[in-house]
C-alpha cells in the first residue's frame, strides 16, 4: 500500500488489533465521551447566562443552585480548557494513529490519561462547591482553592504528555522507516500546535505555581496582580491558536478529500503552520492595552506581530477556499459562483455530513476574523475592550468554528471507533446550520451593545438589565434579547447534535473499529525543505518572544506594592476576614 | 513551492494588515488616540478627589474599590479637559466612560492614566467591565458634565 500524500511505503504488516488495541481505543473514546458530559453542563449554564443578561433571569443564583459569577466560571473552564484540550489531545492520538500506522504506547497514554482525570475532578470540586469563582482568566489578587491551581496544573501537563513520549518517538520511528518521506502535514501541524502548547504553558506554570498556588495556601501574603496577568496573556492568547491549529488541520487534510477534491497547496499549508509557529506567542499584550504599567510602544509591537499572526489565517483562508473550489469543480461545478452549488452541504452520504461543521464554523470564522482584527488594533481596542463586543468575537471563533470542528470530529471519532455509523445522520448536519444562525445573532447583538458600553461577564439581570434597577439601560434592552434568541437557536442545535452523539455511542457495530481519516492529496506540491525543517522557525520563535516580552516582564516586575488576597464576597483582604473569626 | 494564484493572495493580504497598521499608528501618534503607557514615577494612592486645576481644568484621582468608584459622582461644566489618574485598591477593576474613548484597566498598585475633554453636557456613566465579586454589577460611577 502507498500513501498517495508522501508516496512513501506504509509499513503495515500490522494486524488491526496491533495497532488499536481496545485498550487505546477505550483511552480515546473516553476523552470524547468524559468532557462531552461536562460540556453538556457548560452549554447549560451558556443558556442560563444569556437569559441572566436579557433579564428573563433576576436572580443572584440560577434557582437558587449556582452562583452567576460560578456558572460563568464553569462555563469558560468546561467549554474552552476542558473540552477543547480534551479533544485535542483524542483527535491527535486518533490521527497519529491514522497516518503514522503505529499503535498508541500504553503507559503514557494511562499516565496522561490520570493526569487529566485528577486534575478536572480537582478544578471541577473547587468550582462547583463555589470554592473557586474566579472565572476562567482567574485574575489575582481574587483567590480560589489550592485543588483548583494544582487541579489545572496536572490537566495540561497530562496534556502534553503524549506528545514528548508517544507522538515524537513514534514519528521517529515512522522516519526510520520512511527516510526519504517528509512530514505528513496532519503530522506537521499537530506538532506546530502541541510545540506552541509547551512553550505557551511555561508562563502560566510560573504564574501559579510561583505566584497563585503559594498565596491560596497561605504561604505567602501578597502578589504582583500586573505580573500575574502579564504572565497569564502570555499564555491566554497563543491558547487560542492551540484550538484553532487543530480545526485547521482538518480542514487542510480532511476538507477537500470530504467535498472530493485536493488540498489545493500543501507548501501553502506547511507555511501558515509555520507561521502560526512564531507569530502566536508574542502578541498577549493586545489583551492589556487599556492597561497602565507598561509602555504603550510594546503595545505597539504586539498590535504588529497580532496583525502578522492573522496572515495564516488569510492564507488559510484562500486555500480552503481554493481547495473547495476544485473539489466542487470535479463534481461538475461551472461558473464563477455557480461551484458553490455543488458542494455537499446537506449531504449525509458517507462522510460526507462532516462538511456543514466545517462550512458553517468557516463562515462564523469569517466575521471572527474581522471582530479579532477589531480587537487587535491599538486604539480601536478602546472602543471596545471588555465590552461585550469581545465575547460576540470569541464564540465565533473558539465557539464558533473550533466548536463545530471539534463537535464534527467527536462524532466522527465516536462512530470509527466504535465500529458504528453515525446515528440520526440528518439532525447532525442540521445542527451546526442552527449554530451557525444562532451565533451569527448572538455575535452582531452583542457587538452593538458591546459598542454601547454593555460590560462582558457581568450579571446584567440584576442591574442595567433590570428594568427595576436605578441602573436600568432601555436602549440595550433590545440587543440583550436578541442575544438571548441567538442563544436559545444555538443551544436547540446543540440538543440536536446530543441525540446524535449518544445514538451514535449507542449504535450497534456495524464495521471494524479504526481511526482511519479522510485525508486528502495535494493538487500544488513540493514544499521547500525549510517548510518542514522545524529549527529555523524555533529560532525565529524565541527570538521574537525574547523581544517582545522582555521589556514588559521587567516593567511588571517592578511593581513593588503588592497585593493581599481576596474572596469575591467580601471587600476585604482574606486574611483580614480570618483574623476576625 | 507556493504556486502564483497562493503568492497573490499571500500579497494582498500581507498589503492589507500593513495599511492597517500604518492607519493606526497615525491615529495613535498623528490625532493622538494613543493608548495608556507605563508611568515608572508615579505613586500609587489610596484617596480618591476631583482637583480644579484651573478653569475647566480638572485632575481626577479615581480610586476603584470593591464596589464602587471614589468619588462615585462629579461634576464639571462642559468643555471640561481631566487628567484621570486611576488605581485599584483591591482586586482588578475596569473604567468605562460610555460614550469617550476611556476605556481603563484598574490594577492594585499600578497607576493607569489618560486624559479626555467632555464637549457635551450630559450624564456619563462609568462602567466596571472586570469581574470584581459578587456585586460587581451594580459597580457605576458617574461623570455629569453640565
């Protein structure tokens, strides 16, 4: 057999249970099936928030159960921590699986597979006994239970344990055997985005286990808050590219086999991993503009380097495009626009359901594109920072086209790896339509309001949205109900996709489990060598980082006040409220 | 290698953030709509006043607290300029002043600072737009420029 991607040889004299034990299959499905649970309670607690924000819901605690400030705390750790790595790292195993042709290694599978087990349930006590309502930034000097640092701590270190001991060794391995092949680019892009991981949680690991860790356990009084959350944005932005580099590899390698066609480059490719790879991590001070402490030149710098690190996406964008052009010119698609006739938007043959999750989170990510390019820019940024128009941009991004890839590819995985088809195969490619709709809504509504002055992660039910309140606002009354209705459109897709997903959990076995991908060929070839030779981009990576982040390290360092810790509920210091007990 | 069509496209887009950035940096540097920047000298304080400088001159120093502002309300006649020097005494606070373009982070010991003119009468809310705690929402200051 020879792999028509790289022409080389796969050596794969492996019998099927060699290579996918059900042992490795049981480690996959259950990182699917473990946070799609959780999932289900961050979608829920989504849909309370937009009726808090309309209104409808007037209350400090939903039904007297979860506190706002703890359900929006839940709702960002589930849905973008938990969910999202967890996902990523079961679709990395699945397609190292797929296109390497070797069997997972056990040990460190179980030894990650714990790790990120202990460390949810640990995070999860924390924040639903109301131990942790920091929300997902978790900003100091507020203060959460120890078991909700270390819990985040061991999750993304399991995290990242596959990758240095089971991914790597085994492409080493593959090469061996495979000398004269280059990188797979399914293979490429998983290890830009799991290098980019590495390197993204040395910042956050100082911050809490330096910082956050030593003054919840009381071992230190006080804390630099401005350090604190330098040191979190140099995490917290270049995360959002360790969701999107893996949406991104699906739509390079699966997309065009999906609508029949070619990846239209893969030099294209190889070259917006690349630079993905030394664009994403210096630009963290875009989320810190409107902030005092650090100088406005190196807010400048990073405004450059946000803006450089959207040319990926640019040519992601034109490549995906292409890609689905020719796919939809093979089936006989003519005319200028008349191609987009011929794309498989309600089809439900084959695999062929996957692309309405690719194609609605595509056109959600056309104006997330637009709403971060917004963001990014210096001064316009005052306009609207904190404002609700940010969290309209990032549920259609991470919300929006990762959500719906990463929904698409569960499925799927849950189907291949259980031997099943894909259950009530129509209501899962009407969901991501709804979604789509939804979020589009969810997005312009909170952009107007956002530009009105609405606040992000704010319990509007009690105040600016409560028409009782001496700080009533009647002129966003309207926007807050249209959120609320793109919302609910959003959430009826996703109950949808819920009866898929368990039918299909629950389908019985029709074929032999696998993990095989749809993975297309390339229509335009032969990258240079440099496309995929990692050392020169790492290089350019630090030194980048070592520019930009020098100066502002030292500017927060020099913060000499420090703060002591708080609780949410009570405007003084913690060890204050202690003292008097 | 990247074929002429993907070179076009590598082209255009790369031309399009660039105007950007060249736009923006004329509107920071050229009319003045420059973000806050790091001031090395100045102290951080605990008491929040409005100080008259002088006519329509005014210098707000804003404390933000669990939860609300001090002062929380103050007035100046139209056509008012402010230096707004701005800091936490607790927790991360926000300073939204709807309808401007002050739009400020209030961090514990850091002093943050813009400065804005008020040409339209009116009442000004001022907004905390960083989760503090559990009456966060109800956290408004006030500016009424008469």
């Amino acid at each position: 057999m020879e792999n028509v991607l790289t022409g080389q040889k796969v050596a794969s004299a492996r019998s099927r249970d060699e290579l996918l034990s059900g042992a490795s299959r049981f480690i996959i499905l259950s990182e699917i099936v473990f946070p799609f649970l959780l999932l289900i309670l961050g979608v829920a607690l989504g849909l309370l928030q937009v009726l808090a924000r309309a209104g409808v819901l007037k209350d400090s605690h939903y039904f007297g159960w979860i506190e706002y400030y703890q359900g929006l705390t839940l709702h960002g750790v589930i849905n973008a921590i938990v969910f999202t790595t967890y996902i990523i790292v079961a679709f990395s195993n699945a397609l190292m699986v797929s296109v390497l042709k070797r069997p997972l290694k056990m040990g460190v599978q179980w030894v990650s597979w714990a790790m990120m087990l202990v460390g949810t349930l640990m995070a999860a006590f924390a924040m639903l006994t109301g131990r942790a309502n920091v929300l997902y930034t978790f900003y100091p000097p507020l203060i959460a239970h120890w078991t909700f640092y270390v819990g985040t701590v061991l999750f993304v270190v399991g995290s990242i344990i596959p990758f240095f001991l089971d991914w790597i060794p085994n492409y080493r391995a593959w090469k061996r055997e495979n000398p004269s092949a280059r990188m797979p680019l399914a293979v490429l892009g998983t290890f830009v985005n799991f290098t980019l991981w590495f390197v993204m949680l040395v910042p956050v690991a100082i911050e809490i286990l330096f910082q956050l860790l030593p003054l919840s356990l009381g071992l230190v009084d006080e804390v630099n808050s401005l350090l604190a959350r330098t040191l979190f944005w140099f995490f917290g932005h270049p995360l959002v590219y360790f969701w999107l580099l893996p949406a991104y590899v699906m739509l390079y390698t699966m997309l065009p086999k999906i609508v029949g066609g070619k990846l239209y480059s893969d030099p294209a490719a190889r070259l917006a991993f690349m630079l993905f790879l030394i664009f994403s991590v210096p630009v963290g001070l875009h989320h810190q503009y409107t902030e005092g402490g650090l100088s406005a030149n190196f807010k400048l710098l990073h405004a450059f380097l946000t803006f450089m690190v959207a040319l990926p996406s640019f040519i992601t964008a034109f490549t995906v495009a292409a890609s689905l052009e020719y796919g939809a010119r093979q089936q006989g698609g003519r005319g200028l626009f008349g191609w987009w006739a011929k794309l498989p938007y309600f089809s439900t043959k084959g695999d062929q359901w996957l692309f309405s999750y690719f194609v609605a989170g595509l056109l959600l990510f056309l104006f997330g594109g637009i709403t971060g390019i917004i963001n990014a820019s210096y001064n316009m940024n005052m306009v609207v920072h904190n404002t609700s128009f940010v969290s309209g941009h990032f549920h259609t991004t991470v919300g929006g086209l990762v959500t719906l890839s990463f929904l698409g590819i569960s499925l799927y995985l849950i189907a291949k790896l259980r031997g099943s088809e894909v259950a009530f195969k129509k209501l899962a490619v009407a969901m991501p339509y709804l979604w789509l709709v939804g979020f589009f809504i969810f997005d312009a509504a909170k952009s107007v309001v956002g530009i009105m002055g609405a606040p992000r992660r704010t319990n509007m039910g009690l105040s600016y949205a409560d028409s009782a309140s001496p700080l009533y606002q009647p002129d966003w009354v309207v926007w807050n109900h249209l959120t609320m209705l793109g919302g609910i459109i959003a959430v009826v897709g996703f109950v949808l996709y819920m009866v898929s997903f368990f039918g299909t959990l629950f389908a019985k076995r029709v074929n032999e489990p696998s993990t095989e991908m749809p993975i297309a060929e390339a229509l335009h070839d032969n990258p240079a060598p440099v496309l995929s030779n990692f050392r020169p981009w790492l290089i350019a990576m630090v030194v980048l980082i070592a520019i930009a982040y020098t100066q502002p390290l030292i500017e927060a360092f020099r913060v000499t006040e420090k703060s002591p810790a708080y609780k949410e509920n009570m405007p003084v210091p913690l060890k204050m409220m202690q003292g008097g007990q | 290698m990247v074929d002429r069509f993907e070179k076009r496209a590598i082209v255009v887009a790369l031309t399009l953030v660039l105007s950007f950035f060249v736009l923006l940096v004329y509107a920071a540097k050229g009319l003045g709509a420059d973000l806050p920047t790091c001031l090395p000298d100045a102290k951080p304080f605990k008491q929040g006043e409005l100080i008259q400088l002088g006519d329509k001159r005014y210098q707000l120093n804003a404390v933000a607290k669990m939860w609300n502002f001090e002062p929380n309300e103050i007035r100046i006649p139209a056509g008012s300029t402010v230096d707004i020097y701005l800091v936490s005494t607790d927790v991360m606070h926000g300073f939204h002043v709807n309808n401007t373009l002050v739009n400020l982070m209030a961090i514990p010991n850091v002093v943050n600072y813009t400065r804005v003119k008020f040409d339209k009468p009116g009442t000004y809310d001022v907004i905390c737009h960083e989760y503090c705690g559990v009456f966060h929402q109800n956290m408004v200051g006030k500016i009424i420029v008469e």
